[in-house]
C-alpha cells in the first residue's frame, strides 16, 4: 500500500502550482502560448471596424439627409418670400404691412432681400421694409446691424440718401454699437455740407436718382443726432 505521506499534487497536478495558504494558479497546458495584448488587439479588429464603419455610414446619412432637409427648406423659404416681396411692392398699400410682418417672420433669411427691397424703396414703402427689419434685428440684431452700418459707411454713390436715412433710423432703432465710428464720420459730412448750404458737399457720396435739398441735409441731421444719442449712450453702458 503507497504511503499518503509521499503523494505530491505537484506531481500528479503538473498543470497546477500549489502556493502556499491553498492557493492555486492554473497553469497552461505544455505547447500551448499564452495570448498577449497583440493577439486579442488582432481578434478584436473586425469588430471594432464593423463598427466604424457603421458610426461613420450613420453619420455621413444623417448629415446628407440634413443638408437635403435645409435646401429643401430654403427653397420653400425663398418662393414665400418672393410672393410677399411681390405684395410689399405691389399696388395694394393694404397688403404692405402684412407682408413685411410675415416677412420678418422668416428670420435672418429675410435680410438679404429686405435690403434689397430697401435700395429701390420710396418714401412710401421704406417704412415698412424697415418695420420687417427692426423685426428680425431685435432677435438677431449682429444680422442687420452689420449690412446697415456697410450701407452707411459706403460713399460710393450706389445707394439713395433714402436708403442711408433707413440705415441710421434702423441703427438707433436696434442699438447698433459698433456703428458709432461711422455715424460721427457719417455726421461730420452733413454738418459741412450744412454749415456751407452746399448739397454737392453730401449728394456726391449718394445715387443722385433721388435729389439732394437742403430739406434732405435737414431731415438726414436730425436723424442723426436722435440715433447717436441712442447708441452713444450705450456704448457708455
């Protein structure tokens, strides 16, 4: 009979190591290599690629879809905006208010015809034009600050004197700050052309298609100095 005494786990458990305070490792089989950090990096690879492709494939549809949606959105906004662009130059002076309303509605996508709608307005129109305007820059005022300080800053004779009084009302109107460089400018050419009753001093910066009085000089003045004691006073703030 064997003696208990001279059995070894060792010896009869090669794959096992006993540690002392029972406690056991299991060892790999002899021939067999353990996997490393490459080998699982290399069986994970066709996973973690599938699903690259499929984060990459998700996202490329959705950003195509979303630019489709936003052509097919601006397409839309530019037809209804056309018909009540239609309306505020239209002979009905019923329809004008209303379209500049709805027009302000459309939000910054509405500046840019708005302005061009202004540069052939009348005395009539302009006002309501500028009522669309003042709409959309009281929630985006940086959307039409800019363009109206660029129409006031220009000296170029493209646009009417008109166009540069809807400009200042619409700068005060809209607290405009950054345009209070061009108003002084802007200023210091009226009162020289005041000062010296020569309209030629101002109509030369101006498209001559609407005449230059003295009434204009006048009417240009005070809506100066209305809109720089409103901006001027913010620029304090």
């Amino acid at each position: 009979m064997p003696d208990p005494s001279a059995f070894s786990p060792v010896a009869a458990f090669p794959e096992r190591v006993h540690i002392e305070g029972a406690i056991e490792i299991k060892q790999p089989p002899a021939g067999v290599k353990k996997k490393d950090a490459w080998d699982m990096l290399a069986a994970l690879t066709p996973l973690i690629s599938g699903v690259v492709v499929a984060a990459v494939g998700y996202y490329l549809t959705g950003s195509v879809t979303n630019a489709l949606n936003r052509e097919q959105l601006n397409l839309s906004n530019v037809t209804e905006m056309r018909a009540l662009l239609l309306s505020l130059q239209g002979p009905k002076p019923e329809e004008w208010q209303a379209a500049a309303f709805t027009l302000s509605a459309f939000g910054v996508p509405a500046v840019p015809p708005l302005i061009s709608a202004l540069t052939v307005g009348d005395e009539v129109r302009s006002p309501y034009i500028e009522t669309a305007l003042r709409g959309i820059g009281l929630s985006h005022p940086a959307a039409v600050c800019t363009p109206m300080t660029a129409v006031l800053d220009n000296h170029t004779g493209r646009f009417t004197w008109l166009m540069h009084k809807s400009a200042i009302r619409l700068i005060g109107d809209l607290e405009c700050r950054d345009a209070v460089p061009v108003l002084r400018r802007y200023a210091a050419v009226i009162d020289k052309a005041r000062a010296a009753g020569d309209v030629d001093l101002y109509s030369a910066m101006v498209d001559r298609s609407q005449t230059v009085t003295a009434r204009t000089l006048d009417s240009i003045h005070e809506e100066l100095t209305r809109t720089r004691g409103i901006v001027e006073r913010t620029e304090d703030r």
